[in-house]
C-alpha cells in the first residue's frame, strides 16, 4: 500500500513571503543596487576601455620616442646613403622587441622595408588601406581605427617620418591591436558584474535575516494588539533601546493607556449612571406597588414619586451637558461685565440655604465667555459650600481681575475636605469621604464645574483643609484663545 504525504502549500507559503514588509522593502533594496550595478557595468567598462587605451598610448609613445632619439644619433655621424639607412633600420628592429601586441613598421622611399615581428595581421599589411596610408606620410601623426573584426579591435598607432635635411626618407610606424587587451579588460568586467550580482544577493540574504530581529517589534506590536481584548487591556510592549521602533513601541503603549483609562472611566461611568438611576426608580417602584386607596397616602405617595423623577430629571440634564461639553456650540460666548455679574450671582445663590452670604471683592473689566454656562458653575459651588455647611457658617462669593484672568471664589467655613479627596472630587459620581456622601444629588457637580472651567480654557482650584472650610476658585481668561472662539 502506498503512503499519501500531505501536500505543502508552497504557493501560499511564497505569497505570505512576498506579502511581508521586510521583504518587499529588501526587494526594492536589491532591485535597486542590481538597476545600480547594471548601469555601473558599461560605466566601468568604458573606464577601463580608456585607461587601456592610455597606457597603450603612453607605450607607443616611449617606443616612437627610443626611435627617434636614436635615429636622430645615428643621422648625425652616418653618411645619407640608403644603403646605411637600411643597416640602421634592420639593427634597431632587431635589437628592440616590442610590447606584447605592438608591431614597429618601417617604410623607406614610399615602400615597406622590414616590420618586427615579421608576421603581421592583415589590417596592418602593407597592402591594406592603412599600410599604404603610412607609406605616403610625410608628417608625424597619431591615429586610432576602430575594425570590425573583434580578433583585432581597434588599431593605435603613432609614426615618426625619418628626414635627413628636411627630406622625407621614410616612415617609422609603432601599431597597438586592442583586441588582446580589451579581452583581458572584458574578463574583468565579468568578474567585476558577478562579484556585484553575488554581493548583492548575498547582502539581500543577511538583510532579510537580520531584518526579522529588528522588525521584532513590529512583530510583537501585531500579537500584542491580537492579544487585546475588552477584558484585558492591560498588555504593553518592552521598550528597549532608542530610535524608531523604539517610539513606536513607547507610543503604542501610550495609547493603550489612553484606551484603557477612557475604557475604564466609560465603564465606571455607565456603572454609576446605572447605579443612580435604578435607586430612584427602585423607591418608585415600590412606593407605588404598597399604594393604598387613602387619599393622604396617595398624596404622600405621588409627591414622593414626583421628587424622585425631579431628582433623574436633573440627573439626567447634567448628564447631556457633560456629553455636550464636546460639541462645538456648546459655548454661547458673549461679554460679560465682572463686576455686575458677580452681583447678580450672589442675588441667586444667597437663597439657596439659611448661611451667612458675604459679598466679596468684584473684580474689574469685562471677559468673553457663556453667562449661562458661567452662572451654573458658580450656582454649583454655592449649592455645594451650602450642603456642607451650617446656618451658623459663613459663605463668600467674590471675584477679581488679575492681569489677563478673572478669579470667580465661593469660599466656606464649613467641614472641609480632606486631602486624600481635594483631586478625586472632580471626578464623575465622586464624593468625598464621610460627611461628603451625606449630600444630595449624584456627584456630577463638581465634574460640571470643572467641564466649563476646561471649556473656557480656565481651571478649578480648590484649597480646603478640614475643621477650617475650603475655598473653590473658578480661574478664567478675560479672552478665550482664537481656537476656542472658531469652535
């Protein structure tokens, strides 16, 4: 019986691959140094074309260059006699080998005479375009001729014209075949492409091993935001070392703090609405299942369940205004005089409670901001001050103009509050501790306080101690900032 092997996806297995990041970046990276290489290649090859050709010159230049000074010795002490001119000739090419593909040619009275060595390649013979050419010169020259046949290249040569009295005699040619050096040259141009090709692939290889270690961050961000979860948003990543990923690590976790906090104040929130709502409904509830046909209970009764709905119904304002507090109109702005509006605050809250209202200093000019919204802040703090105190007790209402803010102040001699909650009390839903959770009304009023303060651009002080009093301070711009005023 035959064994069946399962199949392995290569084909997925090569998309996931080419799909990762790393390897599309590295990809673009070796195509990028092959498209380099591959206009680096004719570059270096015409470069090393020219320094061949140099030194191919700079040879036929110190071999015309030993001929003449030669000849020019020989020409100075020997009879002009043809005879001794062709014995100069044959001893000098006898006696001088030329560099390897170098051929020295001599032509006397327009006719070729001896070359060495003696074998020469057809575009060079005497009978070819370019042997008679320099059979016929009668001035020095240098050329170059560039052939068909790649057994023989291009032909360099340089010639000498031999005078005696300013006779052309004959011509003294030194002739370069490239061919021999431009194949040495190409041998190097192909070593030269592959050892590139092979360096770049081999550097693309290491890069996407050595990508995977530094991408690990990357990796674990991935799995880590899998991992998240609505019952779990504590998971963060190890922030090693500096650089890129390195803040994209301290940034992810920075988030997720941010998540986790907003999660967690939502949840809160939702707990405590729930918690406030469901108390009155559960004593409306039950008032109204044990009420009886008597007319006094019946009245007792409705006025108990008309206080409870009073109470969600304000519950329920604070909360839209807390959830308007982001929306862009949630500012009516207008100018507002500091003085008379501190007046006509105190006028209001001074009935709220049976204390001893002061009037404080007023402050001076006028500042931009909601009257309502301003008015129900300050209507806060003074409910607030008023639920902690007692008739025998003294509460302040005041304000003041301090270079570019005014300070709006309800200042207390009540309980206090202790330190431990001076921060926590702004919170949504929160109460101090002890005497605080006597007080009516759900916790949302210090948190409305310190929303129109943010609103306004200002803030909320507080400075308490208990046994003493406190005294909440609304610090506010006379002129909200440009952008709050485009919101």
């Amino acid at each position: 019986m035959s064994t069946v092997y399962p199949s392995i996806p290569l084909k997925g297995a090569w998309q996931r691959l080419l799909g990762e990041t790393r390897t599309r970046i590295l990809l673009l990276y070796a195509l990028t140094m092959l498209a380099a290489v591959g206009v680096a290649v004719p570059i270096f090859r015409a470069l090393l074309f020219l320094q061949v050709d140099q030194r191919v010159q700079a040879d036929l230049e110190e071999e015309l260059d030993k001929f003449e000074d030669t000849y020019q010795a020989w020409d100075a002490v020997t009879p002009e006699s043809d005879v001794e001119l062709e014995a100069f000739v044959e001893t000098f090419l006898s006696e001088t080998i030329p560099q390897d593909d170098n051929y020295h040619l001599v032509f006397l009275n327009g006719k070729f005479f001896r070359a060495n060595p003696g074998a020469l390649p057809e575009v060079i013979r005497p009978a070819s375009e370019l042997g008679q050419q320099w059979a016929t010169l009668t001035d020095t020259t240098d050329g170059k001729v560039t052939v068909a046949n790649p057994k023989v290249g291009s032909v360099l040569y340089k010639t000498y014209v031999l005078e005696t009295n300013d006779i052309p005699r004959g011509v003294f040619v030194a002739a370069h075949l490239s061919a021999g050096e431009r194949t040495e040259a190409l041998a190097s141009v192909y070593v030269f492409t592959k050892v590139a090709i092979g360096v770049v692939l081999l550097s693309f290889l290491l890069a996407w091993l050595a990508s995977q270690q530094l991408l690990k961050p990357v990796q674990q961000l991935a799995v880590t935001a899998r991992s998240i979860n609505e019952a779990d948003l504590s998971r963060r990543l190890e922030v090693a070392g500096s650089g890129e990923l390195s803040e994209l690590a301290a940034t992810f976790n920075a988030m997720m703090n941010r998540v986790q906090s907003a999660f967690e104040s939502q949840r809160n929130f939702i707990n405590d609405a729930g918690h406030e709502l469901f108390t009155p409904l559960t004593i409306i509830q039950g008032h109204l299942e044990v009420m009886g046909d008597d007319p006094a209970d019946r009245a007792a009764t409705l006025s108990l369940v008309m206080d409870e709905i009073e109470r969600m119904s304000r519950f329920t304002n604070d909360l839209l205004l807390l959830a308007q507090a982001d929306q862009p109109n949630f500012l009516q702005l207008e100018t507002i005089p500091v003085a008379a509006f501190t007046e006509e605050i105190f006028a209001k809250v001074s009935v709220l409670a049976d204390r001893q209202w002061r009037l404080g200093s007023l402050g001076r000019g006028v500042l931009v901001g909601d009257r309502q919204r301003l008015t129900g802040a300050l209507v806060n703090l003074a409910k607030n001050a008023a639920q902690h105190t007692q008739p025998a007790d003294t509460i302040e209402l005041g304000s003041a103009t301090l270079g570019s803010q005014v300070r709006f102040w309800v200042r207390d001699t009540g309980e206090g509050i202790a330190l431990a909650d001076q921060t926590r009390i702004f919170d949504r839903f929160a109460r101090a501790a002890n005497t605080y959770r006597q007080s009516e009304g759900a916790g949302l009023g210090l948190a409305i306080v310190k929303t129109i303060a943010d609103s306004h651009s200002g803030s909320i002080e507080l400075v308490s101690q208990p046994g003493v009093g406190s005294t909440f301070t609304l610090v506010i711009p006379l002129d909200l900032p440009q952008q709050e005023r485009a919101a």
